[in-house]
C-alpha cells in the first residue's frame, strides 16, 4: 500500500472508532440514572442518605456528560483496539496476527478486570477517607468530587492492569527476558508498590494494595509466560533443524 492509502485506511478505521463512540456516549447518555445508580452504590454503603449534593445549576449537565464520555470511551474500547488490530494485520505474518488478536482479547478483559477491582474495593477506601477525618467530621459529597474519584480509580486500575501486556509484548519482540525479569524481582516488587502507592487517587491502603497485589502477580505470570513462549520456540528451532 502507498502512503496515501495507508492514511485512507488509517482514517477509515478512526472513523468506524468514533461511530461506535459516538453511539455508546448516547446510549450512556440515555441510560445515565442507571449508570449513577450504579456508580453511587459504594457511596450507600457507608452512608444512611446515599445522596450526592449539587452547589451549582450546571453541575447536573456537567456529570451527565462526564459520565456519557467515559462510559462512550469504555464501550467502543473493544471496537478501538479491534480497529487497530485490522489495520496493523495486513502488514503481518499469520503466527503475528494471532498474537496480535490474543493481545486485543487481552488488554480489553485485562481493563474491565481492573475498572471491576477497582469498584469493588472502593467502599473500602470510601470507609478509610471517612474515618482517618475523626468522628467530628460530617462529609457532603458532590457528585464532581466523588464520581470524579471513583471514575479515575477506575481509568487507573484498568490502565494499570495493561501491565503483563506490555511485559509479554517486550518479551516477544527480544527486549527483555524472563531471566531479566527474574533477576529483577525484589526491584520490581519495590516499584510496584511504590508506583501504586503514587498513582493511587483516593491515597488508601485498600486501593493501594488492591492495584499493587495484582501487578506483582502479573510480574509473575509474565516470567511465566515469557518461559513458556521460549520453550516452544526452542523446541521449534531444534525440530527444524
């Protein structure tokens, strides 16, 4: 293909992209009182109200579109990596379009996982924030502040859960090594901590050790996968000659 028409197809598949955006921020839209619903039940479980306090007349407008844009991200983000994936596949060979595939199917369930975790841990930091104040303080949540946590923990921990594909991905392409990695452990341990640690939003311990748990078991399954990967290689190279 030139130039010209790999900008063509370029522009193609980010146009099918936006679509699909498009039509998940208005199905997002049209079923926002679910969604906040949703997003406010770990709000209800350490509070006896469960209500969000607006302190201006936009505020309604503002969260409802915030919500309708990570929402419209979260659900065409299958639709982008597959796109992506269609356009990177006609310039590899057919062992490089499965790995490419099985990075996709990866990366998509690795996020829900961590956006899932995330959720699911978030009561527990709410409880944390509200007690480190002392009983003599009374928390008015707005849905900015709060909606704006539990949203970026959940980017967060999505992103964050990237980190064995990346890892096997370095592997495959012979920049790093499983030896490498192993040899890195205790480092690697150290970091990771202190990583989640830094780029934890809420400052908890629960989500803190929630996103630190899983990116060192990570580490480790990517060691694994790594070996693996080179076995088969090995053996393939001994069987061909």
């Amino acid at each position: 293909m030139t130039l010209v028409e790999h900008l063509t197809e370029l522009r193609r598949r980010v146009m099918i992209t936006l679509i699909f955006f498009g039509a998940a921020g208005i199905l997002c839209f049209i079923i926002y009182p679910q969604i906040l619903h949703f997003l406010q039940e770990p709000y209800c479980h350490i509070t006896r109200s469960c209500k969000l306090y607006v302190t201006g007349p936009l505020d309604g407008l503002s969260i409802r579109v915030e919500i309708t844009a990570y929402g419209g991200a979260l659900l065409s983000l299958p639709v982008a990596l597959f796109e992506a994936w269609r356009f990177i596949t006609p310039g590899l060979k057919a062992n490089e379009r499965r790995y490419t595939l099985l990075f996709v199917l990866s990366a998509v369930l690795l996020f829900c996982l961590g956006a899932l975790i995330a959720y699911i841990t978030f009561p527990h930091a709410l409880g944390w924030l509200k007690s480190i104040g002392g009983p003599s303080l009374h928390e008015i949540y707005t849905p900015t502040s709060y909606l704006g946590l539990i949203l970026a923990l959940m980017a967060i921990f999505g992103i964050c859960f990237e980190f064995p594909v990346v890892l096997v991905a370095l592997e495959l392409a012979g920049i790093l090594s499983p030896k490498q990695l192993s040899h890195w452990r205790r480092l690697s341990a150290f970091l990771i901590v202190a990583f989640a640690a830094i780029i934890t939003p809420s400052s908890d311990p629960f989500s803190m050790f929630a996103l630190a748990v899983p990116m060192y078991f990570f580490y480790e399954v990517s060691i694994l996968i790594g070996m693996i990967v080179n076995r088969r290689k090995a053996k393939k190279a001994a069987t061909t000659d």
